[in-house]
C-alpha cells in the first residue's frame, strides 16, 4: 500500500541531455608497475576534457573493474559533477564490449570516444564537430593528424580521387614534430620513426575552408550516434583486441575517416606527459538556498524535519 505521495511528482522539469555524450572507457587493474601513474593519467584525461571541451557536453565513464583506489576517484568525480553517467562494471568485458554499452546508452546525438589515456587540448570538440558538419558523410574524426593504414579508408581515398586538385592533396604535409609527439607516445623508436616519417605520405583535404588528414583511430574519435547505431553491436572475444572493426565498418558503409589538421588531443599512454596539464576546478554547488541545502549538517536536518512533517500527515504518530 502507497501512503502520502511522492515527491517526484511535484518536480516539474527533467534534465535535458547535452547534444555531445563524450565517452571514456578505463581499466585500472592496480597501482603499481606499467600502472603505477595510470590514476594520475585517468584524472589527466577526464579533467582536460571538462577544462578544454567548447561545447556543451555530457561525460560518461565505463570502468572495467578497476581497483578500489580507481573506483573511489571515479564515485567522488561524478558527485561532484564531473562525470554524468558512471558505470562500474563488476567484470571486465573488454573495450569493444564497453562500446556496445555505451554508444547505445549515450543520450547526446554526437558521440565522443577516447580511452583513458588521452589528454584534451583546447578547440578538440569544436574542431572535430566542424568537420563533421562541413565535409559530407564522415563517420568518424579523430583530433590530432596521424597517418593510419590507407586499407581502412578506402571510402575517403576514394571520395578525394574525384575531388579537384585544390580539395585533395598526396604527399608529405605533416609536420616532424606533431608525427613524433605521437611515435613516442607509443613506444616507437627514433630511428623507426624517421624511416616511417620519411617513406610516408599524408592525404590532406581542403574543403569550405577546412583543412583534415585522411585516417582516424579508435583511440579517440567523434561520431554521430546514428552512424554507430549502424554498426552496433560489435563482436568482443578479448579485452584489447578487434577495435579495427570499428575502421572496418565505417569505411564499409562508404563514410569519410578524418583526423584534424592540428594535434588537438594527445595519447599519454602509462605516464603523464612533459607538458603543462590544463587548469581545471571541479563545478561547484548552485548558489543561494541550493548552497545551503547541500551543507551536510543542514541537509540533514532538512531531511530529517521532512521526515517528521511525513509520519504526522500520514501515520499515527504520538
């Protein structure tokens, strides 16, 4: 039997998704040896990504059964905000696995993806949003220019062969640097690095006044959640292997694989990179009578008035 009503009832407005869902999968087994920084990487990743992202955007985290350590950063974040959406998966079910959860559970019409360790710089969001929206049909755009395997876009090469000559491009545009950034980011060596550099080729497009790599990778992208409704669910054996699937079945509905012209994001890997992280505070309370409301002293006296108010209007109380 109900007594009294639910306050629920008397709450008039329901909270709206954010347009953008970027999703984050994380496995933190312990916190030593290869993983001895990887929560400080995770606090990199997720903080970079509130401190830079320039659109509205909701966070949703699917934690692979991480240790307790992990666990408890990632309660604390979404408490305070950080974090919208946390799963804390009582298995490991593997990254794919993890991707057929979330970009069906992801409420915002653009989906974001990035593993855990990928540190955000400012203009990621808007930038890979503008391709998006300016090329024509892209199924997926990775932040930073890298040069993927041309097997897994053939869609692209193919679109750019029947470009003029000022949208499309072969050759060798991207820069030492930015390649290198990426190479040691991956363990490669100097040496191997150069020779690839050197016997490389980019494919660049220049289109409405914006400039994309051909090529995107599974560590971070962005996409539109009708593209992976297409796509979804993939098949998942093991933890971290298969994600070419993903190339696979982009390119095999014929949609363009982009990367951005500047190196927006950043793979860390299992130690936090050289370079100054971004600033970033985590959101505070709503002001005025919300603020005092949510002083644990005063909350739960509130709660414990509304609890008394209660029993006298729907029990017989003495």
């Amino acid at each position: 039997m109900r007594v009294g009503q639910n306050p629920a009832k008397f709450v008039d407005e329901v909270a709206q998704p954010a347009d953008v869902t970027v999703t984050v999968v994380n496995f933190i087994p312990f916190l030593s040896g290869f993983y001895e920084q990887s929560l400080e990487v995770l606090k990199a990743c997720l903080y970079s990504i509130r401190g830079t992202a320039d659109l509205p955007c909701d966070l949703m985290v699917f934690d692979n059964h991480s240790c307790g350590e992990v666990r408890k950063f990632l309660v604390s974040a979404h408490e305070q905000g950080i974090i919208q959406y946390l799963v804390l998966s009582e298995k490991n079910i593997g990254k794919i696995g993890a991707w057929n959860y979330m970009f069906g559970a992801a409420q915002g019409k653009i989906i974001a993806f990035s593993d855990a360790d990928i540190l955000f710089r400012p203009g990621w969001l808007s930038g890979s949003v503008a391709l998006m929206e300016t090329f024509p049909n892209v199924g997926m755009v990775t932040a930073r220019p890298l040069r993927t395997p041309d097997e897994f876009s053939k869609a692209t090469l193919r679109w750019g062969s029947q470009q003029s000559r000022e949208i499309y491009q072969e050759g060798s545009f991207l820069d030492w640097e930015t390649y290198l950034e990426h190479t040691d980011s991956i363990g490669m060596t100097r040496a191997e690095a150069q020779k690839q550099f050197s016997e490389g080729r980019d494919h660049l497009f220049t289109y409405k006044g914006q400039r994309a790599y051909a090529g995107a990778a599974h560590f971070q992208f962005l996409s539109r959640k009708e593209v992976l409704a297409k796509i979804m669910p993939l098949p998942s054996e093991k933890p971290m292997r298969g994600e070419r699937t993903l190339d696979i079945a982009i390119d095999s509905l014929g949609l363009l694989r982009l990367c951005t012209a500047q190196p927006q994001v950043m793979h860390m890997g299992n130690r936090l990179p050289a370079e100054p992280l971004p600033v970033f505070s985590p959101p505070g309370v709503s002001k005025g009578w919300k603020t005092l409301a949510h002083v644990p002293g005063i909350r739960r006296l509130l709660l414990w008035l509304y609890n008394q108010i209660f029993k006298i209007y729907f029990h017989d109380v003495e």
